[in-house]
C-alpha cells in the first residue's frame, strides 16, 4: 500500500524530566503508540530501489561523534569470518593497524564504509563462501543475537535508533530557558532533500504497522537509552492510559467516532 501523506496532525505529552526536574520531554503519541515494526527482511523495500534487499543500509550510517565511531570500531573487532561476509576487506593494510570500517562522507562528516555499494556491516542475500555461516542482514545485528545482548550495544547509534527521532528544543519563559528534549517520528521530512529521494519508506507505510506492541512497548529498550529510565517510565504511563482509553472508546461506536485521539494513519490503515 502507499504511505500516508505528511504533515498530518498529532498528539504529543510534555512533561518534566524526572531526572532533572529543570528540563522537559516532548513526546508523540501519535507515533510512540503506532504499531510500527521492523519488516526488514519480510517485505522491506529498501530505500534504494534496485537494492531491496540493503533496507536502510545502502549508504552507510553516520556516526554521531567520535564516541560512536570508536565503540563501533570496538565491536567489529570480535567480528569473524565466518559471521561477516567483508571481513577481509575491513582488514588494515598495516600490521596492528585499525580495521577499515569508516570513511569520509557528505560535508566531510564520518560513517560507516561501504563496500559493494552499501554498508560495509551489510551481508548481502545469497552470499556462499567456504566457511561463510552468517546469514544476510547487518552482521553487527547478528552479533547482539549470538552474544545475548540487545543491538544498542552493538550498533552506531543512528542504526538503533532508527526509526525514533530524538530532537532538542530551547523554549523561553521570561528570562529563563528550559530545553526541551522531543521524542518522535523519525519521518522522511527528518532527512531532509534526502528523504525525498527514498524510493520506500517505512513509518509511513501501512505494510510496515502490523506489529503487535506498540512503538513504547516493542522499543522500549532504545527509548530507554535515549530518555533514562526514569522518563521512560512516565512516559509509559501516559502512552498506557492514552491505550487503555482508547480500548475502551473501540467498544463503543458511537463514542469511537468522537476525534479525541489522533491514531498514526498508516496504522489505521493497517488495521483496515
């Protein structure tokens, strides 16, 4: 099915950081209690179209800061050949040198390399090679399930974070200025002129909304990495009672009809 239009209206929760009572969450309800999922690998159409299967992955991921660079170098380095289909080629030309994982991008900024035309993590769908036992998708991923850790740990931070978006504001009051950390949708308009140019998107997609949690459930781990713990937990019990409500609203038709929650169209959609 096409994605849902842009730009369409949205519920959003503001409250104070419990951790430091000075600074405020904005969060998107709309979005956080979606049923989005990741449908990579089962029926992803990848952004590029002449590369499916490639996901999101066909350009490599930004790093955030030098941080995120080095602790990714870090985890390729217990990569081996038989999970990672371009270990070889991560390999340094010198003795004791850094794996060649990384490059120079657009506006000079760092990211992750690419081989093949895409992501140097990426194994690509049909790959065969003596030894080889690693399936296709991004090996770091893979790494997380074969060591029993979650992909935070594992990935640049812009791959696990995808498709949450975490955003920050100043908002003045008086001569005060209170920063506002916002939580949402990481839509195509995010991107940029970029965005533009995906041949397919998923937060938009109904094919992409049949989970079975919804967004503050099913990725909850990464909000929690992103927001703190004690965040996470009121803003669960928002998202909870919005979701209790709107249960209940379902049981009644009439009551159902009434505008009081702004449900993401692609889900509505889905569920159709």
């Amino acid at each position: 099915m096409p994605e849902v239009k842009e730009g369409f209206a949205r519920d959003f929760v503001e409250f104070a950081d419990p951790a430091k009572p000075e600074e405020l969450f904005r969060c998107d309800l709309t979005w956080l209690t979606s049923y989005w999922q990741c449908i990579y690998g089962d029926g992803c159409c990848g952004i590029d179209a002449d590369k499916p299967d490639a996901g999101c992955c066909s350009d490599g991921a930004y790093y955030s800061d030098a941080d995120d660079e080095a602790r990714t170098l870090k985890v390729a380095e217990r990569l081996t050949p038989e999970m990672w289909q371009f270990y070889n080629e991560a390999q340094p030309k010198k003795s004791k040198g850094l794996l060649r994982i990384s490059e120079v991008g657009l506006d000079n900024d760092r990211k992750t390399r690419k081989v093949e035309d895409s992501c140097i993590f990426l194994n690509r769908k049909g790959y065969e090679a003596p030894g080889f036992t690693g399936s296709f998708g991004c090996v770091l991923h893979h790494l997380a399930q074969k060591e029993g850790v979650h992909f935070v740990e594992t990935k640049p931070d812009v791959c696990w974070q995808l498709p949450i978006r975490r955003s920050f504001e100043t908002r003045e009051f008086g001569e005060r200025e209170i920063s506002v950390t916002v939580i949402g949708e990481y839509e195509r308009l995010a991107w940029g002129d970029g965005g533009a140019e995906f041949a397919w998107y998923c937060t938009a997609n109904t094919d992409a909304h049949g989970g079975r949690e919804p967004v503050y459930i099913s990725n909850s781990h990464e909000l929690i990495a992103l927001m703190g713990q004690p965040a996470y937990d009121e803003l669960k019990k928002f998202c909870d009672a919005r979701m209790e409500a709107i249960a209940e609203l379902a049981k009644d038709k009439k009551k159902r009809e009434l505008p009081l929650f702004i449900i993401h169209p692609a889900t509505l959609g889905a569920q159709k």
